[in-house]
C-alpha cells in the first residue's frame, strides 16, 4: 500500500471550466479513502490526475513517497476501475482478467496463479470460461474489480463503480469491496456521490464542491460536525436555521431560542444551526435538562425501521426521525413537545 500526497492540484480545461482548484490531500497508505461530491465537482478529474490520465496546471502529486506529477500512467503501480465496466465483452472471465498481467509479460504459469487465486478470493471461480456479455450487472462488476486487483497496485482507484447496480445487489458489493480492501491492505480511492455508500464505506472522506475540498475527516465527523451549510446539506440534513442572534450559549434562530453546550468562541457571529433529524425526542413532557419547544405533526412517513415526522415549530418545518421501537405512533394534527439537548445544537459556518 502507499499514501498519497497532492500538493495545490489545479485543473483547468480549454474554455474556462475550473474542474481543480486547489486540492491538498493527504491520503494513508491502506485508507479506504473516498471523494464525495455533487455531479460536476471534480471527482473524475481528481482520479484521473491520480493516474496520470491527466496533468495538472499547478501543483504536485506523490505516490509512496515518489512525485510521479510527470510519471506517465503505465509506470505508476496504480489501477482504475471505471463506472462503465470496460470489459472486453467477447472475451472469457479468464482472458478479461488475464489481459494486464500478459500485457505486463507475465510467464504463463503465474499468470494462471494469479487469475484462479483472485477468481476464488472474488468468488468468481465457476465463471472463468463464460463470455462477459452472458453475465449480469453484479457479475461484471466484480470481474473489473478482479481485473484491477490481479495486477496488485499499491493503489486502486475507482470511479462510481456500484451505481449502476440496483439496491440489493449495491449494498453487498459495498460490504465485499470494504472487505477486500482491507484483507488486501491496499490503498482504496474511492469516488462516489452518494453520502450513505460514502459513509458506510470509508475511512474518511473527502467532501467536495466545486473543485474545492470542503472537508475531510472519518465519516461520524463529517456527518455529526458537518463544516458548513454545504456539507451539512450533502450529508442530508435539512434542519438548517440562520442564526439571528448569540448570547453566552443560547442561539436565537426562527425556531426560538435553544441553549448549546459549548460556550461560543468570543467575536464570533452568524452562520447556521443544524439539528440532526435524528437526535430530536418527541413527547407529552419535555426531558429533563434539554431544551423544550412546542410542536404540531404535519406529515407522518412510515420507513419501516424508523418513522419520520414534518413538524411545525413556530411557523418553521422541524424534520424528526423517531426509532419505529418501542415508540409512541404520533397522527397528523398531534400537538407534541419537541425535546433537543443542548449538545446536539450545532453552530456551523
Ligand atoms: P464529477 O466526476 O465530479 O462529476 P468531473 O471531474 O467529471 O466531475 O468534471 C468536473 C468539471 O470539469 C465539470 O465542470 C466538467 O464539465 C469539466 N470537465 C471534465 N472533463 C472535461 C474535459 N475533458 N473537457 C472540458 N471540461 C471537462
Ligand atoms: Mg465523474
């Protein structure tokens, strides 16, 4: 495995499209590391600078410890694996998986090692001699990663490789990705737009917008402490109120006024607060030592595991998810006390 360093990356392409704009990063040797943005905000980019598919304008990128910012891709021990699965469809399992190690001049036996060991390890044994056109989705998929993962990169990237799977078969590739990266100890860069398989996934992650990194950190971090309106919004989180007012720990916002647990750093103003959907407790009472509004059900979903309430508070939607365990089913038109603790009062920029 190797870390990854990229110093001040900028990319731009003839017109005036900003697709980098100055990226530092710092990746572990054998992180599952992953970039999650909207569509458009780099991330493609960002990994075909990695492997050298691209230049960058400005900036530099070390791969174990060697700048390789003007290696061609073929001499960097780095592999992709593309959304669009890029199999030769009228060649066999063996051959597509095959194919790097013959072209790296491999010797025929330990090629045959290497495509049956990965094939069993993938669970891909019994369909070595099929032809790629007469597999399914899944099955494709995991032959592109078989064929990565054969020629034993320090570093796989991979670009949205699960979104074109449907649901089921998405989440147990997630797991068996997860498992295979870290069996093998390799470094993983992982590019996706979806913030639950972000989450679920990674080591840490990168959120990015624009072309910029918004903020980088382990997934509970980027959730529970979102940095900014952006990426709190990215994360899914919609209880999001414009700051009015400050004094000592209460925080005027629409809603009313809520006590925080931390006291403020002094001089600062503004910005936005964000109460996690999840961490508001619906009752007849308020709990004891947590802050106490009064609310109104405006919708009800059922999720199956959890229900999730609109709420009115002072004239504002309040969104709440309440475990569908042990829990009392409120109705629409229900007036209920609405309960949030002072820690989970979040004043981001
Ligand atoms: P993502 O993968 O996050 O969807 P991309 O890295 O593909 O984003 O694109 C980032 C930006 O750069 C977009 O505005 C896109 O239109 C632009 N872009 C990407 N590749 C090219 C290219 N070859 N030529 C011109 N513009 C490009
Ligand atoms: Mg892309």
């Amino acid at each position: 495995a190797s870390a990854i360093t990229l110093r001040n990356l900028h990319k731009r392409f003839s017109g005036d499209a900003i697709a980098l704009d100055g990226v530092d990063l710092e990746i572990r040797a054998g992180e599952f590391f992953t970039l999650l943005g909207p569509s458009g905000c780099g991330k493609t980019t960002l990994l075909r600078l990695l492997a050298g598919l691209e230049a960058p304008n400005e900036g530099s990128l070390t791969i174990g410890g060697k700048d390789v910012t003007e290696t061609p891709p073929h001499l960097r021990s780095v592999n992709t694996v593309f959304q669009s699965y890029a199999l030769f469809p009228h060649l066999s399992v063996h051959d597509n998986i095959a194919f790097g190690l013959r072209m790296k001049g491999i010797p025929a036996a330990e090629r045959e090692r290497r495509v049956q060991e990965i094939a069993d390890f993938i669970k891909l044994g019994s369909l070595l001699e099929r032809r790629v056109n007469q597999l399914s989705g899944g099955q494709r998929q995991r032959i592109a990663l078989a064929r990565a993962l054969v020629c034993e990169p320090d570093v796989l990237l991979l670009d949205e490789p699960l979104s074109a799977l449907d649901a089921g078969l998405r989440t147990q590739l997630q797991v068996e990705l997860q498992r295979t990266q870290k069996r093998l100890g390799m470094t993983f860069v992982f590019v996706t737009h979806d913030q639950d398989e972000a989450m679920v996934m990674s080591d840490r992650i990168a959120v990015l917008d624009s072309g910029i990194i918004q903020q980088v950190g382990p997934p509970h971090e980027v959730y529970e402490r979102p940095i900014n309106a952006f990426v709190a919004r990215f994360m899914g989180h919609v209880n999001l109120f414009d700051i009015q007012g400050i004094h000592d720990v209460t925080v005027t916002t629409a809603l009313g006024e809520l006590a925080m647990e931390a006291p403020l750093q002094p001089g600062k103003h503004g910005g936005v607060m964000l109460i996690r959907q999840e961490v508001i407790e619906l009752g007849p009472t308020v709990s004891e030592g947590y802050n106490g509004l009064d609310g109104v059900v405006k919708e009800r979903h059922y999720r199956g595991s959890r229900i999730e309430y609109r709420l009115e508070v002072n004239g504002q939607p309040l969104m709440a998810t309440a475990s569908n365990l042990g829990q009392r089913l409120y109705a629409v038109g229900d007036r209920i006390k609405v309960s949030i603790h002072p820690e989970d009062v979040v004043r981001i920029e």
